[in-house]
C-alpha cells in the first residue's frame, strides 16, 4: 500500500537524523566512533542503582509500578527545585514538568508554539534534535552566527511579517560547538526577547557539567517570565531512564501538561522514583564531581592528540564543559566526502552539516570526547588526521 497520499503535512515535514543514518555504517568493532553523543559507562551508578531499586520495590513496589501523574513524581520535582537552589535560582515544583527527556519537552514546546509556516532564531550552528522538532511542525528555522547581530535579524524578519515565535539557545558547552554564551551575551539575548515581546527556550543539559572555569547565570534565572528552561539526567546521571524537565511559567506549564496528557500520560514512574532517591542520598552530586574530572581528562586527551597529529589548516574548539567539541576544516572542503574516507580508516564522526538549517558548516565536524577510552582517543584522532591528509591530497591532484 502506498500510504504517501494519507500522510499528515507534519508528517512529511519531518526529517531523518543524519547522525543516526550517517552513523548506522558505522557499527564495525574496528571502528573508533566520535560520533555518538554517549556519557561514559564509567559514570553510571550501576551498584547504587541495584540497591535503591530493590529498597523501593521492597517499600513501594505497586505505587512503583503504577501510572504516575503527568506533572511528574513530586520527589524528584523537589530535588529540581533543591539543584536550582543551590544554583542560586528560586524554581517551585509548580512551575517543574518532568519529560521523557528533554528531547519530549523540545517537541512539546514545539507543538505548543509552531504553526505551518512560523519562524524560530536558533544558532549556526544547533542541537540536530531540536531542529528535527521544528521541521516536523513544518517550521522555519533561521540561523544567526556568533558574529550576527541578533535585533537586527529579528527587526528584519519583523519587518518582513514573519516575527519569530521564540529564540531557541544552548548557552552552555553548546551542542554541537562546545561553545560557551558569555553572561553579557545571555544579558543581549534576554533584552532582545523583551525588546520584541519574544520567548527564549533555553536548553540546558550540560550546566552542570563544568570541568573549568566559573559556573554562569541562566538566561532563565534573568527573566523567569519569558525564559523556559530544559534539563535533563540524561548526561549527568543515566540516559536510559529518559529523564528530562521544564521549568517555565505557570501559563506556559500549564498548557505542556497538556499537551504531554496526549502525549504519553506521564514519564514512567519507576525512573523517576530511582533518580529521587538518589539524588537524596548525596551520591548524585558526589558523581558529578567524577564527571567533571573524567570529561576534563578526556577533553584534554583528545586536545593534545589535534596539536601532535591534525594537518595545518584544522582548528577546534576548546570547551570548558560537556561532552563535544566542533572540528574546521579549510573552507573548501566538505566532510561529508571525509566521512566515506574516514570510514575506510576505521574511525567516525559527525558531519557539521547537519546541525546547520541553513546547509551550511559543510567543512565542519562534531567529535565526541566523553565515550571513548583514552587510548582509543588518541588511536581515533591518528585516523582521522590521516583521513584528512588524504582528503588534502586527493584535492590537490
């Protein structure tokens, strides 16, 4: 059956991930993948979970296994609150929405603001998975770069009839750049969306994974009342319990409830159970601090195999937190047609094209620095070095 002709618009709208098609090939053994965005298994409590899991079966086991509310378990919502206090923010559990993940509240947010047609301002380059969201509501996302001035591009999209319903932004250790928003940046934005009466969605997974310098204010934190704030377990706890949050105005949360109603019903309780529990017994924040010092150690690794082995002509970035780093190549050259010769020496990565709406970054890369062990690290960026030499070479011919 040909089921083109019953497809929703939205339907067709929607777009495949690039990383997972692009990745699929590579799934060989030999192959060293930069590619994933995986936390490192070292991380994860395995023995912690093994007890709290069976002390809550044992205690509450039928309330465990029960369909929860869509708001969320209250225990975990209070130990958002809790992490956000000690962050310096004021967020009651009221105005916290636990999601199946933050990838479900980026979707939610979408269905709950987009129209066919509607314009969002994200960064060149963005989160893939959020520009997925968009596209599938039949968006248009426009992308600025650091260097673009963004009340001009909002005053000119104004001025064309297509006013931007949000600003969507990863202030911290962006995925894919690894790149940081200074507190003066946050400040701009956060003035810009009040100049223009606009939301800002701000995506916040890799906060607290800072392994250098000072922790920054969230836009949120600024504005509470134009400002929807993300997080999520997935990288600082475990990403299989598909753990996320909101927190936003009573309006705004309001009307995700929901939506997420007809969604899902609520996020399975049972996980949400677990994550309290463990964060109420200290170990969470005791891990972070493992967290912060195993990425800090990798991210370095990975740094110093570019300086020793990458060809003249590559630049990177240097984050000072999370899990990625964004690799150039000469203007030139487009890694997409790297990714085929990568492949053949037996490492992967991420094409940069795909985190661009516009199709631009063709000579960029996303590489992950948190999954690999270290020697794997160092290995993988010999081939990919040796990779880029032969895409040099075969140019010049």
């Amino acid at each position: 059956m040909n089921i083109d002709q019953l497809l929703s618009a939205n339907a067709k709208s929607m777009r495949r991930s690039a990383i997972r098609d692009l990745l699929s090939v590579a799934t060989r053994p030999e192959i060293i993948s930069f590619g994933g965005g995986f936390p490192s298994p070292e991380t994860f409590p395995i023995e912690e979970l093994k007890t709290i899991m069976m002390d809550i079966m044992n205690e509450k086991g039928a309330a465990a296994l029960q369909y929860g509310s869509t708001e969320g378990d209250v225990s975990l919502r209070q130990e958002i609150s809790k992490l956000y206090k000690e962050d310096g923010m004021d967020v009651p559990i009221k105005n916290i929405l636990i999601t199946t993940a933050s990838q479900q509240a980026i979707d939610l947010l979408a269905r709950i603001f987009i129209d066919p047609g509607d314009v969002i301002v994200c960064g060149l380059p963005s989160y893939l998975g959020a520009l997925q969201a968009f596209w599938s509501y039949q968006c248009k996302p426009y992308g600025l770069r650091n260097n673009d001035r963004l009340d001009e591009a909002i005053n000119a999209l104004i001025a064309a009839g297509k006013k931007p319903k949000f600003i969507y932004s990863i202030p911290d250790f962006q995925n894919p750049s690894g790149e940081t928003m200074s507190v003066e940046e946050r400040k701009y934005v956060v003035g810009v969306a009040k100049k223009y009466d606009l939301l800002i969605i701000e995506d916040s997974p890799y906060k607290m994974i800072r392994f250098e310098g000072e922790s920054l204010p969230t836009m949120y934190s600024m504005c509470p009342e134009r400002v929807v704030l993300l997080g999520t377990f997935s990288k600082t706890f475990v990403p299989g319990f598909r753990l996320g949050w909101v927190a936003a105005a009573d309006n705004i949360i309001e009307r995700l409830i929901v939506a997420k109603q007809s969604s899902d019903l609520c996020t399975p309780i049972f996980n949400q159970m677990v994550a309290a529990r463990y964060l109420q017994s200290g170990s969470f924040q005791k891990n972070i601090v493992k967290i912060k010092d195993l990425y800090r150690r990798k991210k370095n690794v990975m740094i110093k195999a570019f300086e020793d082995y990458m060809p003249e002509g590559v630049t990177w970035t240097n984050p000072a937190g999370g899990l990625f780093l964004f690799l150039r190549l000469p203007e030139q050259y487009d890694t997409r047609e790297l990714f085929n010769i990568a492949i053949k020496e037996n490492v992967a990565f991420v094409i940069g094209e795909a985190f661009h709406c516009d199709d631009s970054g063709k000579n960029t890369m996303r590489l992950n620095f948190s999954y690999a062990d270290d020697d794997k690290i160092v290995e993988g960026v010999k081939r990919l070095a040796n990779a880029i030499k032969l895409l040099y070479k075969e140019h010049s011919k």
